[in-house]
C-alpha cells in the first residue's frame, strides 16, 4: 500500500472530495452490512456527512492510499482502488473507494464511489 501521489490522479480525487456536497461527486455503492455498521456505530451519520468528512479528512493533509487492485471482478475496469483511514466520533473507520476520471483532468468531472466502510 502506497500514497496516491500521482498529480493527474490526486487532482482528482482531490476534486471530486471539494465537492462533496454535490450530488454525484461522491457516491455510495455500500452493502447491507456497512450500511447498518455506519448506523450502529455512529450517531446520526449520514452517506452525506461521510462525503464532507472524507473531503475534511483529505483537506487536512490526510493520506489517501492507493492500492493495486487485484481482485479479478475489479481489475479490467481499475487499476487502483483507493482507502482512508481516519476517526468519526473518536472510532477508527476504513472507507475503500474507486476514483472516476478522465485524462486530462477536467475539473468538476471526476467522481468518487466508496464501496466499502467499516472498522480498520
């Protein structure tokens, strides 16, 4: 597991984060299971909050790791998927998410879909 320290890619990331408050720049594709985690684990947050903490998470200097993908039902489509690891409401959380972007980066165009929240 590495930083994402790759300009094109971070811009990206990065910008989709900025806007998290709009609708589709950061999405959700989650389970059952993990959305009944963040339900039982933390008070009264929401897909959204989780967007604007990710996003003041990462606007903070936080570390956005880029991991190799290897799973074969995910590797033709990305070649990287991407975690955080910070703290809501003084509970560790992992969120794992693939970054959609196009070269060049165009602001505002790319999105982020986390599939995956839970415990580290």
């Amino acid at each position: 597991m590495s930083r994402l320290t790759d300009p094109i890619r971070l811009a990206a990331f990065t910008n989709a984060l900025r806007n998290w408050n709009v609708v589709g720049y950061v999405r959700f594709e989650l389970t059952q299971t993990a959305h009944q985690w963040i339900r039982r684990e933390f008070d009264g947050v929401t897909l959204k909050d989780l967007g604007r903490l990710m996003h003041e998470y990462v606007e903070g200097g936080g570390e956005i790791d880029e991991v190799r993908e290897t799973r074969p039902e995910w590797q033709d489509e990305h070649a990287f998927h991407y975690d955080l690891r910070f703290s809501i409401q003084g509970k560790p959380v992992y969120l794992e998410s693939r970054l959609y972007y196009r070269e060049p980066m165009v602001v505002d165009d790319s999105w982020i879909l986390v599939v995956n929240v839970h415990t580290p």
